[in-house]
C-alpha cells in the first residue's frame, strides 16, 4: 500500500497502523521507538506526523526508510538504547512473538521516560471466539512446531490472555489507559446471548471480580467481543 509516496509490506492487519496514528493524533510530539519495525510503515507514517522516530528489528534488510535511523535488536535481548531517552514506544504485533514477555515489557519501561506512553497491538486471545475455541481445541491457535536450536522462531510462541498481558505490563511498571479493538469482528455478534451471560455473571462478581480477576477489563466489550488485534496504551509510571 502507498503511504505517504511511499509503498509498504506489511505483515500485521492493515487497521493497526492508521489506528495507531489516530490515537496520537493531537498528542505532543517526541522521540519514539518503532520496534519491531518491519518494513518501516508506521515508522514513516509518525515521521510524516512529526515524531522522532527510532526504528529497531532483529532483521533490518527490508527496512524502506533511509530518513529514519534503524537498529537491529531483539525483542528478548537488552534494547540497544539508553534508559529513559523515549517519549513514546510503539510496539506493533510484537508481544506474541517473544520468548519473556516479562523481560520485553521491562525494556520497553526502562528506555521510555517517567510518564512515556507504550501503544502495542497483540492478538486478542480474549474475544468470545478464541474462549470458545479454547474450550474444544484446548488451545487458542494451532502449535508451532520447535523448527531447531539456535534459530529464532517468529511464530505465535507466547499468546497471553488479557488479564496476564495486563499483569506483564504492571510488573514493568507500566499501566494500561484505554483499550480499542483494530476491527470489529462480526462474526461474534451470533454469540451475543453467550457474550450477555459474560456481562451479567462480571457484575454479579462486583468487586471481587474486578479486583482479583480484572474481570470489568477482561470481560470488557472491547475485548470480549473485539477483533483478532488488540490496541494497548500503557503509560510508564
């Protein structure tokens, strides 16, 4: 796709990026981390809107942008950047891929600044589909079979659900603000009835519920019924 005069691959749902875009829309600029970034599609996008944009990949060949400087690093290694230089990190389809959420999560907290905003997208292993699916298959997607010692496998190795994303990112320091979906998944509104006892059953739970299972986040319409991605916003305390 061409953006900015500039024509893209991408590997994540094609939403995500103009989602991303959307919410910083109006926020002050800064310096900003792209990582993983791919071809460099959202890294041009923030650039064209005023950020200082970093790029990092563990594979740094297909990056399109001579503009932006890139750095190869990876996900479950210690970031090549000093501590609290980042105003914003963006972190798009990244935390499924990584060995040590935990670990990532904490590099991201530790090169953003005190009060720097995280945006990630991960795929929503909390929509009423995937529990459902859960439930017959015993697993939320297909395995990835092991492919061998020493190489990086970049397939879905950690798929977390919301609560124990949310949890990841608290460990971090890092605490969620808003939650959107990247795209409406239609195809849950047949489970509508199923998806009403949810809601019925987290108020009935009050505030046991939302203290010991974050039941009013996990059991939320956004992510119950939202689409295959999820957009987290999560600013460093």
């Amino acid at each position: 796709m061409l953006i900015h005069g500039r024509e893209f691959q991408i590997a994540s749902l094609d939403e995500i990026h103009f989602k991303i875009v959307e919410l910083v829309k109006g926020k002050k600029t800064g310096r900003a981390l792209d990582f993983p970034a791919g071809t460099g599609r959202l890294s041009w996008m923030l650039h064209n809107e005023g950020f200082a944009v970093t790029a990092a990949d563990i594979g740094i060949d297909s990056f399109r942008n001579p503009e932006i400087p890139i750095f190869q690093g990876d996900l479950d290694g210690v970031f090549p950047f000093d501590d609290a230089y980042f105003d914003y990190a963006f972190c798009i389809e990244g935390p499924e891929h990584v060995e040590n959420m935990y670990h990532t999560f904490r590099e991201f907290s530790r090169v953003l600044k005190k009060g720097g905003l995280m945006m990630m997208s991960y795929p929503n292993y909390s929509h009423l589909e995937a529990r459902l699916r859960n439930v017959f298959y015993g697993i939320l997607e297909p395995v990835e079979p092991y492919t061998g010692a020493g190489h990086k496998n970049n397939g879905h190795i950690n798929r977390p659900a919301f609560a124990l994303l949310k949890m990841a990112l608290n460990y971090a320091g890092l605490e969620i603000e808003s939650v959107v979906s990247a795209k409406t998944k239609r195809s849950q509104l047949v489970l509508l009835p199923v998806a009403l006892a949810i809601f019925l059953f987290t108020k009935i739970k009050g505030q046991k519920g939302r203290t010991k299972y974050w039941l009013h986040e996990s059991n939320s319409w956004n992510v119950l019924m939202g689409g295959n991605s999820l957009i987290v916003s999560a600013r460093k305390k």
